[in-house]
C-alpha cells in the first residue's frame, strides 16, 4: 500500500512539473478577432508619436483589404493618422510578458495597401525583462532595445508587401533557464501622417509564438518517464 502510494504521488509530480513548466513557456496565439479587447488579455497598445492623431491601433477595414484569416475585419491596423501634420510615427503594439527560452519562435502575418506610393515601416522589438516600458518620445524603446526585425527600413514604395506575407523571428541570447520577456511591434514612420511623405495603412494578422521544439519534447518526456516507471513497477508486481 505504501508502494503504490508513493508511485501515485510520483506520476502526480512529474505530471504536475510537466504541465506547470509548459505553462511558463513563451505560447501564445493571436488572431485579432476583436481588437477592443485586447488590453484585458494582458496587450499593451502605446501611441508614441510627435503628436497623437486620431487613431491608434484599431479593428481591420475590410473595404482597405480582408484578413489573412477568419472575418473579413479580423487583424489589427494603424495608417497615417496615427500623428498630425508632418511627423514621425511611432505605435506600439506589445505582447503580454512571457517567459521565453532560446529558441522560441514568433510568427505573423502583415501588409499594406495595393499600389501603396505612400512607405509604411513595422519594427519587431523584444526586451528581455518583459512589461511595456517603451519610453516617453517618438525615438524612444525603452526597455525594448533588441530589434528582431524590421518590414522595410528604409521606407520605400515597393518595400512592405502588398499581400499578407508571413514573417518569423526566433528568440536568442538567453540564459538557458529562460527569461520574461515581451515582444513589440511597432509601426514607426518619420515623415508620417495626413502631411507627410511616408505612411499609409498596415495590417497584422495571425501572430504565433511557440516554444523551441526540444524544450517541449524534454517537458513531455519527463512526465512520460514517470508514467513508464508506474507501468514498470505495476508489471513486476504482477509476475512476483
């Protein structure tokens, strides 16, 4: 009795290390269904720019372009009025804190305009302690000061895509035992807004992060280790 017992309370905590690890690990799918209720799950959307206009980020247009998925409307978008006059854009868009591991990937889906003649830019920036601190100014990261990757930086016509195209980033350079972290996107134009030379319309759809593939082969093995010392213990039993 007391055998069986401990073997019980063995597969209870390996499957319990299991899943809470799991847990911890950066996962995360987003597909914008409905923007207004985004800061309830944990999203920050910051508005950065010289001077605020009149949007920020908002629910897809689908008389500007459909989503990648789902309903027509059912991405994230920011445009030129993100400031006024002749200014530099600089909108962010950022993930709740996450506890990441080397390896992680991030994925998303994002556009502009067809025929756009007016340069869009997004950034994707991670910072490595997590929260939303991004500074107070238009130039300003904060504590986002890793860029993973930027969709046309030096802002010409041909250089955001005009269909949704997907992009991938993969998280590097942390401590083996992970870190918290947070992942921006930024929709950061100079020369922005209803006056200037650049900026137009963006869209994002479909973001994904999902744990290096070893991390969750070595969680899953490790509560199937206890199931298999369970079964073995239970089959000598049987034959004694």
């Amino acid at each position: 009795m007391h055998k069986r017992t401990l073997l019980a309370f063995s597969i209870s905590a390996a499957l319990s290390l299991t899943v809470a690890a799991t847990a911890q690990a950066a996962s995360l799918s987003q597909n914008f269904d409905t923007v207004s209720t985004l800061a309830a799950q944990g999203w920050s959307l910051q508005n950065r720019s010289t001077t605020v206009g009149t949007t920020g980020w908002f629910q897809g247009d689908p008389t500007v372009f459909p989503a990648q998925a789902g309903a027509t409307n059912s991405y994230i978008a920011a445009n030129f009025n993100n400031t006024t006059g002749a200014n530099t854009i600089s909108n962010w868009l950022i993930t709740p804190t996450l506890t990441f591991f080397n390896g992680d990937v991030l994925t998303f889906f994002t556009r502009t305009v067809t025929d756009a003649i007016f340069p869009d830019r997004l950034e994707v920036r991670y910072s490595d302690v997590g929260g939303t601190n991004v500074g107070t100014t238009s130039t300003s990261v904060g504590d986002f000061t890793t860029l993973l990757l930027t969709v046309n930086p030096t802002l010409t016509t041909t250089g955001y895509p005009s269909v949704w195209t997907q992009f991938t980033a993969t998280i590097s350079g942390l401590a083996p035992s992970g870190s918290p972290g947070a992942i921006a996107f930024r929709y950061f134009v100079t020369g922005g807004g209803p006056s200037g030379a650049n900026s137009d319309y963006i869209g994002i759809d479909t973001v994904t992060i999902v744990p290096e593939p070893s991390e969750v082969l070595g969680l899953l093995t490790l509560g199937g280790l206890g199931i298999a010392g369970f079964r073995l213990k239970r089959g000598k039993k049987a034959t004694a």
